[in-house]
C-alpha cells in the first residue's frame, strides 16, 4: 500500500497548498481520501484524473469536500472525451442526506453510503470505519490489504477511546494534530500533537503520521509533543513523501 499525501492542512489551504487529503494506490487501483480546497489540482500531480478509481469521504465539512464539485465536471469531462469509461465510486456516510445525495452525479459518479457497521472492499482493500469525536458526523478509516496490513486516517477528532480497539493492530496511524496541547481546550473537535501520540501508544503501531496541522505556531512542536509520550518514528505527513504499509 503506497500512501501518498496531496495536502496537509486543517481549515483552508495555504497558498500553493491544499487541505488534508491522501492518495492511496495499491495494485494499479488509486483511491483518494477527501477532497477538500485544493486537493484535485495536487491530485493531478501524481496521476491524470482519468486513473482515478474511487473517493472515500469522512465527512461534510469543506475542507474534506470543497473540490467535489470541480471533481465531478472534471469526471465529466474526461468522459465526454472518452479519456474515462467508467463510473467514479464514492463512499461517505449518509447520515446527512442532503450531501450524501449530492455526491451521486448522474451516469458519471455513483455514491455508495458506509457506516461503522460494515466493511467495505474498495479495490483491493478491506475498509472498515470508526465514528470519531467531531461537531459533525465524521468516520475513521482503516484500510486493510490482503495480507492483514493495516493503515488507520483518524479524519477527524477530539480524544475519544473509542478508537483504541479500532487502531490497535495497525502499522501505520495517521492522525489529526490541528493543534498544540496548551491550546487544545480552545479547539473542540480536535486532537493536540501529544494526543495523536498518545493514540500511537497506547495502540502500538510501529509509526505515526500527523496531518490536518495548524497554520499558526511552529507544526514541529506537534512532532515533539507526540514523542513525549510515543516512542515510535513520529513524522509530519509530508507531500513531497510516499508512506509504504505492508508489502503493495
């Protein structure tokens, strides 16, 4: 499984930047996670949009969902040009029915609803969800290759021990750090450097990736926040880097 960062900021996009979303690609199948400001032009950076086989959402707010719009012309437009000859899967919750109806897109994109009750085979993988802790209705995702390897997206959250047993297993955790641990009471919703660390250790993955970061401070005192209490390789999701789980 080669993961592969397109943005990593919380809220809104710095300039050139994008909101936190990832490429996922694994035996020639190409999945991204969320779609917010900025994410379709990084997208196409890495693969033309015609290669693009699936969407998966973890909830409504814009910056995990502003660039679907432009998604579905482009999706579009690439099939009337025949670049594309086949639907684009999307997979998000339906418990707000009126955006979960608005991702299905005529003939050119099909919306598959996904709920922590079930597993979903996406590609070839296993995904499996967590409510997390957020304002809004918002999943976790644990994707899972053939061979049990695993990657935990925590989207976002608040503390919540919730996903323990969800993340525990996993190789590779990639959490929300949308802020510093002196200021995480004034941030609802969201979860401190220290506290994505405390996560990673309290569930023994082997590494541990922060995105959804703060335009304000310095982000790398996320990174010595989550040391103190996780003593695994803590790294900022960086997008000029690829993270490889297992053996894809």
């Amino acid at each position: 499984m080669k993961i592969t960062p397109l943005g990593i900021w919380g809220a809104y996009p710095p300039a050139n930047g994008a909101t936190s979303a990832f490429l996922i690609e694994e035996e020639g199948f190409r999945c991204l996670v969320d779609c917010g400001s900025g994410v379709l032009s990084a997208l196409q950076t890495h693969i033309p949009l015609h290669e693009l086989d699936a969407l998966v959402i973890t909830h409504y707010h814009p910056d995990h969902i502003a660039d679907v719009g432009v998604l579905q012309h482009g999706v579009m437009i690439e099939t009337m040009l025949d670049k594309r000859d086949r639907q684009l899967h999307v997979y998000a919750h339906a418990n707000d029915e009126d955006q979960f109806s608005n991702l299905q897109y005529g003939k050119y994109m099909r919306a598959t609803a996904i709920s922590p009750q079930q597993t979903e085979t996406i590609g070839p993988w296993h995904v499996d969800f967590c409510e997390t802790d957020h304002p809004v209705y918002c999943l976790a995702l644990k994707f899972t290759d053939q061979h049990g390897v695993s990657a935990v997206f925590t989207s976002d959250t608040a503390w919540t021990p919730n996903l323990l047993p969800f993340i525990k297993g996993s190789e590779l955790l990639i959490s929300e750090a949308s802020t510093y641990h002196h200021m995480i009471d004034q941030i609802p919703g969201h979860l401190s450097g220290r506290q994505a660390g405390q996560l990673a250790h309290e569930t023994g993955v082997e590494r541990l990736v922060l995105t959804h970061l703060p335009q304000y401070g310095n982000i790398n005192d996320l990174v010595a926040e989550a040391k103190d209490v996780f003593f695994g390789e803590v790294t900022l999701a960086d997008p000029a880097k690829t993270y490889r789980v297992g053996k894809g």
